[in-house]
C-alpha cells in the first residue's frame, strides 16, 4: 500500500473509531439530578433576583409556576414529585394524619413512622430507575428512608438537617465519579433552609431573602461543578409548594373549642392540620348531627362530608382522609385556644403553606429543568407536580406504570 494510502486509511480508521464512541456515548443513558428547595415560592427568583438561577433558566425551561398537589404540604407534594400520585392516591396525605388501619397518627417527627413502608403507596423514581436496570441515589427526599416495596434507594441518608447543605451537592460529584457500573442515573436532594426562613419571618423577611440567596448559591455550585464533569447530566429545580403571610389578628383566627362546641369528643377523632382538618366519626348514628352542627357554624372554611370534597382536590378516596373534611380559607387559620394560651404567638407576621393550591398563587412552587436533555429557552405554562414523575422516566427512557401524571404535559421540553 502507498505510504500516503496508508496513512489515509488510518485516518479514516481513527475517525470511524471516534465517531462510532461518539454515537455510543450519545446513546447512553442520561443521569438526571433533581433538587428540591422545601418552600421556594414561584415569584422568589423575581422577587430576591436570584442569579445563579436566572442564569440556569435562561439556558434551560421553566414553568410560570408549579402548582402544588393538595393538601400544599411538605410531605404529600415530595412524594407526589416521586411517584407521579396525588396525595389522595399514593396515601401520605398530610404531615400528620391519622390512619384508621392501626389506629395511630403518622408525623413527619416521628423517626419509627417515617421509615416504615406501610405508609407510603405507589413506585418511587428510585425503585422504577432499579427496576430498569439502572442505579439510584438520595440526599434526603420523603420515602427514602422507608424500605417500600422492599427496597432502598441503592445510596441514601437518614434526614439530618444539620448536614451542611454544600456536603449535599458535593455527594452529587462524588456518585457522578463512581465507575460507570457504581454510578446512579437517578439522584435526588433536599433542602429545607427557605422553607424554615419562610415559616419563621413570612416570604417577604429579610431572613427569607438570605435563605433564597443560600439556595442560589447551592445551584451556582452544582452547575459549575458538572461542567467539570463529562456526562449528560440534567438538572431539574423544583419545590414542594410556596408560603402564605399570615397576620397576627384575632380575626384570623379560627378556633377549634368554638368548631366542636356542643359536641360529644367521644364521638369522634378531630385531626387540625391548620389550614384543613379532619373529622373521623367513631358513632356512625351521630355524623349528621355533627356535620350540620359544624356547618352552622361555617365562616371562612368550608366543612364537606367525605364524597362531597371538591373534586379539583383529587382528596376523597382514601381512607386516611376524614369523614368530614374542612378546607379553610386563604388567611385563616385552625388553631386551639388551648394552645394559644400555653403558648401565645409573639410574631406579627409568619409564613404557612397548605391552603387550596387551585385558588392560591402564594402557594405555586417553582419548575426549572435545564440539561442536554431539555430544550433551551422553552417556557411553560402552570402545571401540577404530578407531571414531574413522567418526565424523570420520559429522560432515562423509562415507561412509568400507571400514575397520575401525563408525559404529554411536559414532554414538549424534551429534545428529540
């Protein structure tokens, strides 16, 4: 062969040979991170002019806002995030709720409760990505301390909030630099600090704003460190819900001694979850008398029988869910005056989530999603968080079972 052939032919040889790992890295599949910042209201980046996530949007899509699942609290809308279920359907349907099965109330501080699989329904993203053959890691998200199904995300932690929130996204490099085989294609991490800032000083604190700049910091320091980092990672924001500023008036006040007043406790189970509540009979033959005592009563909430719930709230099929069911009205708010007494509110304003996501924009959550996976500058409308589940599966090439959600939804962000 002619020296100048020769060295042509190796050239071509070396040019296949790229290529051809070019085309199978291409084919790989992606990793996807999903972060989540507890109580990121939708208006916050605006609002506090977070850069670091400006910059992450104008490279990526986001949503106007993300409408939360209800009720709007941090448990039920995390592992709706994860399962692609409304509350009403995957069972975790409060912070605290009480279930009829045992006899017991579930509360997110209690450690035994929060890591037993009884109390959480459906697939979470972790398990769907095992089941597909591929590997899954947790920072802290509701469920993944709990075996469901039998099983663990293959690397998690037990929630300790005290765990510096850069030790965090630093784990997220560390898995990304695990051998290929070792490596979870699904990782998903938590952060409380704009929640905790928000139901302490209300979202227009000066606390609030520092723990929004927090927030941005963390996003500056994750996307800087996956440049450094040579595979498809996408990235996708979201939260739980936002936070309403409530006033310390009297007249916002609703108490429960006036709700009940007239009634017989040994009749039923009362549950306040402060912005709804729950009202389980125990002596069937007195429901109505105490629905229409109650409903007497009606002022700034509304009080429904179980299969009257408003079906918007997707909130009437599960056991966990009361008899009677209140929905309150944005700026009121359940307390006991029992409470209040041992314990008197000394703030004028504070932040609380939970009220109707449907008719409360000060409840929208936040979804942006930026990666070689999404399409850049793409701008969506309001949407529910039950549509995340789908798009996590749709990026990993996964088909979700049957949920909720719908990749039709979302789907638009995605590059062919």
């Amino acid at each position: 062969m002619h020296f100048l052939s020769k060295k042509l032919f190796y050239i071509f040889i070396l040019f296949f040979i790229n290529v051809s790992s070019f085309a199978q890295n291409n084919e790989k599949t992606p990793y996807v991170v999903m972060v989540s910042f507890d109580g990121f209201r939708h208006d916050y980046v605006e609002k506090y002019n977070a850069k670091n996530i400006k910059k992450f949007i104008k490279k990526g899509a986001a949503a106007e806002m993300m409408q939360p699942s209800f009720p709007s609290k941090t448990f039920p809308n995390h592992y709706t995030l994860v399962t692609g279920l409304y509350p009403g359907h995957h069972g975790l349907v409060d912070n605290t709720f009480y279930d009829k099965g045992r006899d017991t109330f579930y509360s997110i501080r209690q450690r035994d409760k929060v890591e037993d699989p009884y109390y959480y329904g459906g697939l979470p993203l972790w398990q769907l990505v095992q089941q597909n053959g591929m590997k899954s890691a947790s920072y802290f998200w509701v469920g993944s301390e709990a075996p469901i199904g039998g099983k663990f995300p293959d690397y998690y932690y037990r929630f300790d909030d005290a765990v510096p929130p850069k030790k965090r996204v630093q784990a997220v490099f560390d898995w990304l630099k695990l051998p290929e085989a070792e490596r979870p294609n699904l990782m998903t991490i938590y952060f409380s600090m704009v929640d905790t800032q928000g139901h302490e000083y209300g979202p227009n604190g000066e606390k609030t704003k520092e723990a929004v700049m927090q927030a941005d910091s963390l996003v500056g320091m994750l996307m800087a460190g996956l440049k450094k980092i040579d595979l498809p990672v996408n990235v996708i924001l979201v939260s739980d819900h936002g936070m309403y500023e409530m006033q310390n008036k009297p007249q916002y006040f609703i108490y429960q001694e006036d709700l009940l007043a007239g009634l017989s406790k040994d009749d039923f189970i009362f549950v306040n979850n402060s912005t709804h509540a729950n009202i389980f009979i125990k002596n069937k033959a007195k429901e109505e008398e105490i629905y229409t005592s109650i409903k007497a009563k009606e002022a700034h909430f509304k009080i429904y029988k179980k299969a009257d719930i408003p079906e918007k709230l997707h909130f009437n099929e599960h056991p966990r869910i009361g008899d009677l069911f209140f929905v309150v009205e944005p700026a009121y708010s359940i307390y006991s005056k029992e409470a209040l007494e041992k314990k008197p509110e000394t703030r004028n304003v504070w932040g609380v989530h939970g009220f109707d996501p449907t008719i409360t924009p000060e409840m929208g959550a936040i979804f942006y999603a930026n990666g070689p996976n999404i399409k850049k500058g793409k701008k969506l409308p309001t949407f529910q968080n039950i549509h995340v589940y789908p798009l996590v599966a749709a990026i990993l090439g996964i088909t979700p079972p049957k949920i909720d959600g719908d990749i039709k939804v979302l789907e638009g962000i995605l590059k062919k």
